[in-house]
C-alpha cells in the first residue's frame, strides 16, 4: 500500500477509535466476526464509520467521484426518465436513497422545474447526520426556490407511494458476505485480530439463509472448488421494503455490476470486492477502518429476481443516458460557447465511454402501474441478460 498517500494524524487517531470498537466486538464474539459484520461497522458505526462521519468523500478531495458530481448532464437525464413517469402517474414524489452531497438532487430539481414538471415533494432518505448536513447545505445554495419541497426520511414511506424512488450508487455500500466454494462446500470468511491489524479467517458456514442463497447458485458454472466472492442478503428485504410502500411508479437502481452469469464467472474467482481510498483503488478492506469506502459490486439478476416488481428495463449507463438525449443536451451548449461545450463534451466522455463508466455502470428499472416506455430504457434493453 505505499502508493497511497498517508492519512493525517487526526484522521489516523479517527480510525483507531473506529478499529477499537471492532476488536471489542470481535472479543464478544468470540473471536471472530463474519465480514458482513465487519464492513457493516466500517462503513455505518455512527460517528466513526466512513459514512457517518465527518470526512470528505466525494468529489477531487474525496476518495471517488460519482456521476452526479462529474456532469449536470447525468441529472438532467435522469430528469428526463422522472418526468416521463411523473407525466404518465400525473401527480407524483421523487424519492432519493443515499443522496451523497444532494446535488444530484439540486440538478433533477432544478431541470425538472423547466421540463414544468416538479414532483409535489422531494424526498431524502440518508442515514448518515453528516451527510444530511451536507444536503442541505448544497440544496440551500443550488435550488433555494425548491427548498421548501424537500424533505427527510429516517425511514421508508407507510404506503402509497407513487412516482419515483432513486438510487445511484447506494447498492454497491450495502453490507456482503464473503465466502469460498469448495466442492459443494461453504465456507464464510470472517474477520479477527492478528495483533492490533485484522486479517481473514475462514470457517464453515452454518447460518441457515448464507448456506441457502449459495446453495442457488450451485449450477453456476463459475463456482469452481476455490472459487471465492460475495453475495449481498440485504439486497432482498430492502427491495421488498421498497415493493411494499410503491403504489404506482419506478425504482431507478444506478451501480456498477454485472447479470449473474457474469458476476460469478470462472475469470472472475477472487470476487468483486474493493475499497476507495484518495481516487484509489485497492483490495484490502483492514487498511485504516472508518476512512476508506468498502463495496461490492451487484448481481443484477438478484436484483431482477428479489424485486416482487415488474422489471421495466435494463441497460447500460451509455445506452442508458443517450436514451435520455445526453447527445441534445450537449448540442444545446454549443457552437456558441465553446468553452461550455469542450468542458460539457469531456464530461460526456467519463460518463458514456465503456472504459469509463459507460459499460461498467447499469441502470434498471422496477416498477409497478406503468405502460409508457420509461425513458433510458426504450433504446437498447438487456433485460435477456438477467
């Protein structure tokens, strides 16, 4: 790890207290954590994880960047699929999980308002203060005038729902489990203390539902003996959490993955798992708990599969955005101001190219109530592939 730049003392003794907590829980637990556990207090220990403090983690001072943050174009095509359903549902909310520095947020409002087609509230369901914090302070300075519309959830919805509920890049941060395949057999990767670091130490899995979610993927021709990865049990209440509140609208899911038969290829026998750290990536979750971003990536097909909702479409990001018209927007900014448009063009780029984030992120589309094509699903949808 002597590529990464080294933390600040402040942030080294953050990190401590963080690492602290976890030794304690694994001593009660006998030793040993299962990785879900582990990732689960690193990234949301409140006050001390990476998401629940106070660290700077989007953007060029951040660890990664994300598509709201590297173009307007991005939300203003989304703005384009949400006007779409809020014009078919005639009334309607925009729900917005993990909304990260809200200006994802500030763009769809800002240009929805133009499309003259605002939701009657913009919801935020972010569970970590900080974060809250920052939300407000960015959608106070971009969208004054649509403040007022915007409000925060500790929770989901009682019912009803209708109109529709974002999540860019909030599955990838869900708690996973890591395990090894071994002729039939199944071990669950845990975490212990090895000294004051934490290291891998593998036993067989015994908890009832990991056994029977791996057990569904026995047929798979990728889980070789040896083969290693994750699996996300989270990813099935939370969509059914979400498929019982919405009475009419579309769930717009936004991550980097990939469909099943991909996701647990034989090339790809190590797993998916990877951690962000200054705009770089590595493969070792123990590096300074609570400052550096663990994630998986998404099996699609669990997604399609968990969701007890119509899936509407599924595609990749490029596809996804040229739907949207991504290419008029950009036209919209030239020839006239060249600057506006070289910088816009550039942008267009990271978000569309396949070595950018054109073919590794995936956008698909749940829904319940809908018959109008959704917008960004109309041009080129895989959904054969799930």
């Amino acid at each position: 790890m002597h590529d990464l730049p080294a933390p600040s003392a402040q942030a080294l003794a953050h990190s401590e207290r963080l690492a602290d907590l976890i030794r304690r829980e694994i001593r009660a637990g006998g030793g040993a954590l299962p990785f879900s556990r582990y990732m689960e207090l690193c990234l949301y220990s409140p006050g001390l994880g990476y998401y629940s403090a106070g660290s700077q983690k989007f953007g060029a001072a951040g660890d990664f960047v994300t598509a709201p943050e590297i173009s307007t174009l991005f939300g203003r095509c989304l703005a384009r699929t949400c006007s779409g359903v809020l014009a078919e549902l005639g009334r309607g909310d925009i729900l917005e999980f993990g909304a990260g520095t809200g200006t994802l947020a500030a763009t769809l409002l800002a240009e929805l308002e133009g499309l003259g087609r605002l939701p009657e509230q913009y919801l935020i369901l972010e569970r970590s203060g900080e974060l809250r914090n920052r939300q407000r302070e960015t959608l106070r300075r971009m969208a004054p005038r649509l403040f007022e519309r915007i409000a925060w959830l500790d929770g989901l919805p009682e019912g009803g729902f209708r109109g529709v509920l974002l999540a860019n890049e909030v599955l990838d941060a869900m708690p996973v489990e890591r395990f090894r395949w071994n002729d039939g057999g199944i071990e669950r990767f845990h975490v212990e203390c090895q000294g004051d670091a934490f290291g891998w130490c593998v036993r067989e899995a015994h908890d009832a539902d990991l056994v029977a979610a791996i057990r569904r993927l026995e047929n798979d021709p990728g889980l070789l003996p040896g083969y290693v990865s994750e699996i996300n049990l989270l990813l099935s209440p939370w969509l059914q959490g979400i498929a019982g509140v919405l009475e009419r609208g579309l769930l717009l899911l936004v991550d980097y993955g990939y469909p099943r038969r991909e996701y647990y290829h034989p090339q790809r026998r190590g797993g998916t798992l990877m951690c962000h750290y200054r705009h770089r990536a590595h493969e070792n979750p123990f590096l300074w708990p609570g400052l550096q971003d663990i994630t998986a990536h998404v099996d699609f097909t669990a997604v399609a599969a968990a969701a007890e909702l119509d899936v509407l479409g599924y595609t990749n990001q490029a596809y996804f955005l040229l739907d949207c018209g991504l290419d008029g927007l950009l036209q919209a900014a030239g020839p006239t101001d060249s600057v506006s448009y070289l910088r816009q063009a550039q942008e267009a780029k990271s978000l569309i190219l396949p070595g950018e984030m054109g073919e590794r992120f995936k956008c698909i589309g749940l829904g319940r109530g809908l018959e109008d094509p959704v917008p960004g699903f109309r041009g080129h949808d895989f959904r054969y592939r799930l």
